[in-house]
C-alpha cells in the first residue's frame, strides 16, 4: 500500500474547552474510567491515554469526567485543534490515541495502531458509525459506495458516476450499516459476532481482519 496514504481513526468532535468525548465501548476495553484519573502521553502530534494501573514510563496524570477528555492548550494550538472540528480516536496495543492530524503509514506502525473494533452482526452487517461516513461525504442512510475487496480487505469508496462509470454494483448505506459478502467472511474464516477492525484511509472507510499496523507497507 502506498506510503503517502494517510490513516484515521474514528472521528470524535472537539468541542468548547477542547474536550473530546472518548468512546465507551473503547475506555472499557483499556479499563479507562468514565470518570477518574488515566495516565497520558502528550507527544507533538499524539495523546496517547491508558489506565492508572498500567506501567508507562513518563507517563503524566489526567482526568476524565463523564467520558470526556480536554486537550491540553497548547497541545491543541501546535495541532490546530479547532472547536467545531474532529480529532482522531484509535485503539492502540497498550491503549488509546488522539491524533488531529492523520497518521502515515510509518507513524501508525510505530504507534501500533489497531484502529476501531466492529462486529459483524446477524445479516452479515457491520455498522461504522456515523462521523466515519460523513468523513467521507457518504451520508451514513441510503448513501452509495462501491466496495473494492482484498484478501483481507474491504474498502468502501463513495460512489461518484463520472469517477466510476463502468461500475455495475453500488452499494447503499442504510442507518450507517453496510453489508459484507458471505464469500469474503467466508475466505476469512469469519462469523457472524466475530470482530474486524475499522479506520479511514486517503480512499475512505477500510474493515481489514488486521490490525491497521499490519496493512501497510513502510518500506
């Protein structure tokens, strides 16, 4: 894959105060409270937060109250952290990361960024939420896409006609869930309530059956 790609996480808004809302379903993962103290890395382009009781080096302590998490000032002034805009909100190996500014190739495999888990529910359907579509300007009900498959990988491209002419199957977006074939489940030994993960690349929405770290080529 291209090294001038550009990778996101799952877009969350800034709002007043330069607070972002974590994702619930993501802090339990990591055991990160909804309120309470955590442990962050502020470095220059990336908020790296885990749980107090992990063992990170450096590490300085913050707080979250009512699942919402402020951006350090000055952090957010050197990263252009606008209030009304999105930053960047991923799995990480040991924790969670905050990016504003998309990560590369190379940074995301430093990081080891994992991306967002999905499930894949009755009906062979994945929901991506809503801020990940609209990303995209794919509106996340009875938007069209076209989905382009690897081994491993489902990309999901809006469909634009004079961009795909030739394209024969397009596929809709219905309350911000999507369907994914049987055949490619299937080559992956995946079911239905087994996990895949999901983050943005420069082409639009990407569900891989790995990790987002392992899905590009640094070289």
């Amino acid at each position: 894959m291209d090294t001038s790609e550009k990778i996101i996480g799952l877009p969350i808004l800034i709002s007043a105060r330069h607070r972002v809302v974590l994702d619930q379903g993501l802090c339990r993962r990591y055991g990160i409270p909804e309120n309470g103290p955590v442990q962050a890395i502020i470095g220059s382009e990336t908020i790296s937060i885990f749980p107090v009781g992990a063992q990170i080096p450096a590490a300085e302590q913050k707080q979250v109250t009512i699942g919402r998490f402020n951006l350090p000032t000055r952090w957010a002034k050197q990263n252009h952290a606008e209030i009304g805009r999105y930053a960047f909100l991923s799995a990480t190996e040991q924790g969670l990361q905050i990016r504003v500014i998309p990560s590369t190739p190379q940074q995301c495999r430093q990081s080891r960024v994992l991306g967002i888990p999905i499930k894949i529910f009755k009906g062979n359907l994945i929901y991506i939420p809503k801020t990940f579509w609209k990303h995209f300007a794919i509106q996340p009900n009875h938007g069209q896409v076209i989905r382009e498959e690897t081994d491993n990988r489902l990309i999901f491209r809006k469909y634009r006609p004079e961009q795909f002419p030739d394209v024969k199957k397009v596929l809709l977006v219905y309350r911000s869930s999507i369907h994914v074939q049987l055949e490619w489940m299937s080559k992956n030994e995946l079911n239905v309530g087994d996990t895949v993960w999901l983050f943005g690349t420069s082409d639009g929405p990407m569900v891989s059956t790995r990790p987002a770290y392992e899905n590009f080529d640094c070289r």
